[in-house]
C-alpha cells in the first residue's frame, strides 16, 4: 500500500528554514514514509496527542497522523520544543 504524505504549512516551513544537506535527510525520511510511515522510530503519543504518532528523524521530531490513505505531517521541531507545540495546537484546534 502507498500511502501519500502531504505537508502542513509549519512543516513546510520548519524544512524550508534547514540548510541544504540536513533537508535531504528529512526528505529521505519522508519519501520513505509514502511506503510504511511507521519505519524508524516512531511511536504513539499519549491523551490529550493521542491521534498523534511521533517519529524521530535525528535530533528532531516529525508529529503526524493517519487520515485514511494519507499521512499528513503536522509539526516538525527540536525534541526539547516538539511536544508544547503540539499540545497548544491539541487546545487551539479543540
């Protein structure tokens, strides 16, 4: 199954704002998710991020969520900023 992996504005930003060889990595990453999203290091988020998963891609994390045949990346960031930024979206989007 393949799976097509569509950007939200802040993850498209977050990739624009890396220097080139680190865009590559990420990119490397994303492809990868278009065949099986949970490859790597990725895990579920606990309530109230439950609808999250969590993947690591080197020092940054990558929040995304399954909606149907699509992965939808939703924020990307440092890990030590990643899961704040997550829960004011959870509340913002509640």
């Amino acid at each position: 199954m393949s799976y097509d992996v569509l950007l939200s504005d802040a993850v498209s930003d977050y990739l624009k704002s890396q220097d080139r060889s680190r865009q590559k990595d990420i990119l490397k990453h994303l492809y990868e998710m278009k065949v099986d999203p949970f490859k790597g290091d990725v895990m579920r988020l606990k309530p109230p991020l439950q609808r999250l998963y969590r993947k690591r891609i080197g020092s940054d994390r990558l929040l995304f969520s399954i909606r149907g045949e699509d992965v939808y990346l939703e924020l990307m960031g440092d890990r030590s900023q990643i899961h704040g930024l997550a829960k004011r979206l959870e509340r913002n989007r509640g």
